[in-house]
C-alpha cells in the first residue's frame, strides 16, 4: 500500500469535528485508537500493513493531532461519544478495534470498548484488541488475517 492511499478526512460529531485516515475499502472495517498523547499517524505501520485485508481507519481522538479542541472536555465519558458516533456514522458496520496505550490499556479503552453504545453499533465489534505497547502489534496483521 502506497502512503498516499491512506486519506485524511474530517467528520463532526456534533460536539467537536474529528481528523481521522481512511485506506480504500477492501473488507471488514478496522479502527485504530491512539495513545494518550499521539494521534493516528502512530499506527500509520499497522494501518498500512493491514490496508489490503481491512478497511482501515486511523482516528485522532478529540484535542489530539488534527481534531479539534473542547475546552475542559477531555475525561473518559467525553471521548466515548465521539468514537460511538464515528462508529455508527462514518464507518456503520461491524467493527475490529485496536487500541493502543490510552486507547486500549487505559480508562479511556475499557469506557470505548464495553460502551453499550459502540459496541452495538451496526451489529457491534468484530473483535477489539488492546494493544500496550504498540510493540505488541507486531504479530497483528498475520494473526488478524488468519482469524477464523
């Protein structure tokens, strides 16, 4: 996959308009939740691995990377929204999640990942993945494309 194929779009929740990449469509769709203070470029080596068997996304969560800002809105319950109606609006399907570091080993995953409202989006999770360190994703694109 070319580094171009990944394209960077917008999306508003309601709340606070969300920066986020997406790779063509060429299967299931795959989300990656950075780290605590990253964005979704950190995945960039995972997305793009994975971009030939998944439809990939790579979202910056809210006052990070290119998302906006909402002054004093950055607890646990204020980022759930924001990926729940990502989910439901932007990608609308079943779903593979990885989360790394605050997006997956933290408050902050536990709160997206078991959200009643983004894991019953469009059917709910394909699988969710808790990735910490992003080191631990090494073995992902091989063990995720032989999944049964």
């Amino acid at each position: 996959m070319q580094k171009g194929e990944l394209r960077e779009q917008r999306f508003h929740t309601g709340t606070v308009e969300l920066n986020y990449a997406e790779g063509p469509a060429s299967g299931e769709a795959l989300l990656y939740l950075h780290g605590g203070d990253g964005r979704w470029q950190e995945g960039r080596a995972l997305l793009e691995a994975l971009a030939s068997a998944f439809q990939v996304y790579g979202l910056d969560l809210r006052g990070h990377g290119l998302s906006g800002r909402v002054p004093g809105a950055y607890r646990l319950q204020d980022y759930v929204p924001d990926v729940a109606t990502f989910l439901e609006q932007v990608v609308n399907r079943p779903t593979v999640v990885i989360g790394h570091s605050m997006g997956a080993c933290g408050n902050h995953a536990r709160g997206v990942l078991s959200s009643p409202r983004a894991s019953t989006h469009c059917g709910g999770f394909s699988a969710a993945i808790r990735a910490c360190p992003l080191s631990a994703c090494s073995h992902l694109p091989e063990c995720i494309r032989t999944r049964s």
